[in-house]
C-alpha cells in the first residue's frame, strides 16, 4: 500500500512510501505516528482493474488510529452536509436557516483548537467531486485558525467561520459544466466564473441574519490589495481584513485540493508559491497564516527573532513551529555570516521571510548551497 504521514515525516514534499511487507508495517504502528493517508490510487500490487465511472482517481481513504482523528472526520462530515442543505435551499428559493450552522461552527471550531494537525489533513484529502463543498468547509476552518492567530474573539472567531463557509455561495449559480471543467475556461466562461461573488453577495443579501462580515467576504474574497482583483477592482485601503484573510484562506485549500484540471499541491508548494506573488495578498495576514498553521518548510527562508535569516534545515514534528534552521545572515550588520545552526525552542522566534524582500534574486540556488554546506545537522546552538 502507498501511505503519507500527514506530518510528512519521511518526505520533504509528503510523497510518502510503499508498505510491501508486514514488517514495515508494523514498524508503522509501533512508532509515534498516530494515523497515516492511505492512497488506494497509487497502490504497487492491485486486482485487474475495473470499468471507472469516472476518470477521477480512486478516492483517497484515510486511516484514523484515534478517537481524535474519528472526531475531525465527525465534524468535516457534517459540516460538508449543511453546506450541502444550504445550496439545495438556495436553489429550491427557502431561506438559509443559519441557527442550523452554530452548532456546526462551533464544533469545527473546538476541533481546530484542539486537532488542528488531524482536521487539516483530512480536509486536504477531497476527491474532485467533493471539492465543491468540502471547500467551504476548509475555508471556514482556516478562517477560524487564522481568526484566533492575529487575535480575534471567541465571538468574531465564529463569525469568521460562518463566512468563510458560506464564502462561495454564488457558485450554485454557476454551470455545473464551468465550475468543474477540466480544461482552461474560455473568456465567456471565466466571465461566468469571475459573476460568483456578486451573486452569493445578492443570494445571502436577501437572507435574513447574514453578518456584515458573511456579506463582504462573499462578495470581495477575490480582491487583491494591488487592486487586480474582482469584481470591484478594490485595493488594500478599500478592503477589510476578513476580505483579505478570506482571500489567504480560499487560495490556500484550492492549491492544495485536487481540482478538475489540476492535481493538490503539497502546502510546502502552495505556501512558498503564495509568498512569491507580490501584490495578490496582504503579507502581515500572509505571515501570520503561515505561522498559525505550523508551517516552514525545509529550505525556506526564516526571520529568526529580529537578528538574523536563516534557512529552515529540519523539521520537528511533535513542535512544527520550533524547527532547526541554519542562520547566515546578519539583519543588524546587513552581512553574510559564518553558519550556525540553531534549535529553535519556543513558539514565535520565527517568521517568514520573502527572498527578493532581501536581495536574494536566486533563492533557490542560495538556498541549495545553504543546504548542502553540512550534513551534520546537529544544532550548534539553542535559541528560546
């Protein structure tokens, strides 16, 4: 069987590895992993294959080994099912009964606080045919995440959920055969696409108890702050944080699901990509979701405090905000330095870093010198 830690311990990229024999196996169970992934479409040894209906890949089956995990699926279930309800009473004209999603809110909310690395995983974890709803959901939990990161209340966390799930409302307004096309749109057809917004805005507009917040994240979740964006065209002065957070958040979960015409991204990629497009998000809200979701990829760049940059060397997997990383350069004498590699110990000591923000035109050539200066990566250091 092909299985992935969700964790990505044994891949840079979370490719993962193939079990061949019941030993290997039961390594797996004897160590700290708490469940894998388990690929049923990339297996080595399968029976003769059958008639697909679909083209799809096999849908991806994940092996949960705790109660916890078996909680998270819980609530993405349930939650994949209101958004369900709410665009079939969207459709047959009966108005959102949103007292229906504050239980679901809450629990989503509870199990981000408390198994954020399982309920991410799982929610990376769509077939193509699930997208569409299970997007929803994704954004109302990375909404929530990034909700608490830069310090909102228990109450507006909430908020931020609710919009974040009833974000792409206007998307049962599109053509079942645009939204989920598997080649690139004609230019009438990313018109179609590009009227979403507007029309969830005008669906929850006549809906009674939709916040101001659901309201302007749905209608303005594809601006940029470099006014590129749509459908109003607005910049960074015109628009509201929960617009911008919206932005980060429904980017991220589609690089990183399968789509129709394109497969997931690893988050390693989809955050690095996210952090090279000058001007599309706001890169204060970019940051700090990065850092709520305990993300720094090996080989990129990190502010270690105010002092120096670093490359990230090595992660940790029971601290993923706490990696090794190998510092090289002096913020304070604006220099190169001597390497040192450094355990990070405490939560907060690090933060993203663009390469071109500091003249690092040809990042990744620097970065695999970096890489590649030492293969000890026994740290030299501690840095609290």
């Amino acid at each position: 069987m092909f299985v992935r830690d969700p964790q990505c311990r044994w891949s840079g990229n979370g490719d993962g590895l193939v079990l061949r024999r019941p030993d290997e196996l039961a390594r797996i169970r004897e160590s700290a992993v708490e469940y894998v992934l388990v690929d049923t479409g990339r297996a080595v040894a399968v029976k003769p294959a059958t008639k697909q209906k679909s083209q799809d890949r096999p849908q991806r089956t994940a092996v949960l080994g705790t109660a916890a995990g078996k909680r998270a699926a819980k609530a993405i279930d349930a939650s994949r099912k209101a958004v369900a309800k709410i665009a079939d009473d969207i459709r047959l004209g009966r108005p959102i009964q949103l007292v229906r999603l504050a239980p679901l809110i809450e629990e989503l909310s509870e199990q981000v606080r408390t198994n954020t690395e399982a309920l991410f995983s799982l929610l990376r974890i769509k077939r193509r045919d699930q997208y569409t709803y299970l997007h929803s959901v994704a954004v109302a939990a990375l909404m929530i995440n990034l909700a608490r990161a830069v310090g909102e209340d228990e109450a507006s966390v909430a908020a931020y959920g609710t919009a974040g799930l009833l974000h792409d409302a206007g998307k049962i307004a599109v053509p079942e055969q645009i939204l989920n096309k598997p080649d690139r749109l004609t230019d009438a057809e990313f018109d179609v696409m590009r009227s979403h917004p507007a029309l969830g805005h005008r669906i929850l507009a006549v809906s009674s108890g939709i916040s101001a917040l659901a309201l302007d994240v749905c209608l303005h979740h594809h601006e940029r702050p470099d006014g590129r964006g749509y459908p109003d065209g607005l910049d960074g002065a015109d628009l509201s944080r929960a617009a911008r957070m919206a932005a980060i958040c429904d980017v991220y979960d589609a690089l990183t699901s399968d789509r129709a015409y394109k497969d997931a991204w690893s988050p390693q990629r989809a955050l690095e990509a996210m952090q090279s497009w000058t001007g599309q998000f706001d890169a204060e809200l970019l940051s700090a979701f990065v850092s709520s979701l305990g993300i720094f990829p090996v080989g990129s760049l990190v502010r270690v405090r105010d002092s120096a940059l670093a490359i990230v060397i090595a992660d940790n997997h029971a601290e993923p905000t706490c990696p090794t990383v190998r510092s090289f350069y002096s913020i304070t004498r604006g220099c190169r330095v001597r390497c040192e590699d450094v355990q990070i110990r405490a939560a907060g000591v690090l933060s993203p870093e663009r390469p071109e923000r500091w003249g690092f035109d040809d990042w990744p050539s620097l970065a695999a010198t970096l890489l590649e200066q030492a293969a000890d990566h026994t740290p030299q250091r501690c840095e609290a």
